[in-house]
C-alpha cells in the first residue's frame, strides 16, 4: 500500500506539469484620445505605446496633449512616462543592432579586395624569399669556385702552360735551326771567297 502511494501522487502531478505554459505581460498599450477633459466622451483616436506627446496643461487625472501631427486632444495622466518605454528602447535597438550589422558587411566587403590583395603580395613575398635563398646559396657556390680558381692562380703563379711551353721551344729550336744554317752559309762563303761550294 506504501509503494502505491508515492505512484498514486506521482500520477496526479503529471498532467500539472505537463499543461504549465510560459506566458508574458504583454507591454502594448493602447490609449484613448478624447475631445471632453474628464474623457466622458467616446475617444476619437487610439495612441499606442511609444507615442510622443506635447503635454500643454495637465491636471491629477488627466493632460491636455498635443500630438506630432498637431491634434489635440485629452488623455489620462496614469498613463504618461517620461522615460522611454522599453518597447521604444528595444525598436531603437533594434535598429541600431541592424545600422551596425549592415556597417559590418560593408566593412567586411570593403576589406576582402585589401584581403585578397595582401594575400597575393604575402605569396609574392614567399616566392622572393625562395629567390633570394636560391641566389644565396648559388653565390656561396660560385664564391667556393673563385676561391678554388684563386688557390689555383696562386699555385700555379709563375708557371706556363705546356703548350706554350712547347711552341715557344719549337720556334726557338726553328730560328735556331736556320740562324745554324745562315752561319754556316756565310761562314762557307767567306773560307772561299763568296762562293757557294754545296
């Protein structure tokens, strides 16, 4: 009997629970405008919370107001704030939330062409910064060869190249050979008196 009880209850509160709904105070109000100062007649316009007035006389239960659009007209005092009532604040907001919104799209399209812009200088860059190492690293090569042809330069700095060599003692041993031929020619011709014997 004792296990049923606690079931039995449970049971009851389900369908309480189920049907609670969230509900809100609603905060539109709508204001009768009257032609007669104490409002006993019917109101001839209906104003809307929000509504801006121009309070030219008022009394403890009503205002003599003036609209923007000039009509006149009598109201219950109760019912006027002089702070802004929110739903005025949340429209204004509103509106704000949506310049601003727009403002950043604008924005945000203003900055893709800059964007899009450093995006290409950024891979130039990159591909200079390649450049340069390439051109680095080539002239360290190049640098190691000079070197290399400089440790040359200096071994070899008081010797000449074999073929110079070689041309050099060729024609020497040429006009030796005919400078030989020259003096034992005029050598000849002198031993017997200007003439030719061979």
């Amino acid at each position: 009997m004792r296990k049923a009880f606690p079931l039995a209850a449970l049971l009851v509160l389900v369908p309480f629970s189920v049907m609670a709904e969230t509900a809100y105070v609603t905060d539109n109000l709508r204001l009768g405008l009257h032609q007669a100062s104490d409002a006993s007649d019917r109101a001839f316009r209906t104003l809307e919370s929000g509504q801006a007035l121009e309070i030219i006389s008022r009394d403890r239960n009503y205002a003599n107001v003036r609209l923007p659009d000039g009509v006149e007209g009598f109201v219950k005092t109760a019912y006027l704030v002089f702070d802004k009532p929110a739903k005025l604040i949340v429209a204004e907001a509103a509106a704000k939330n949506a310049a601003l919104q727009q403002e950043l799209a604008e924005t945000k399209a203003a900055f893709e062409a800059p964007a899009s812009t450093i995006a290409v200088l950024e891979r130039q860059l990159d591909e200079s910064k390649a450049a340069v190492e390439s051109s680095a690293s080539q002239v360290t090569e190049l640098s190691e060869q000079v070197a290399a042809y400089r440790s040359r330069q200096a071994h070899f700095k008081y010797s000449m190249p074999a073929m110079w060599v070689g041309g050099a003692m060729l024609v020497c041993l040429l006009v030796g050979f005919l400078a030989g031929l020259w003096w034992v020619d005029r050598a000849s011709r002198r031993r017997h008196g200007g003439i030719r014997i061979y």
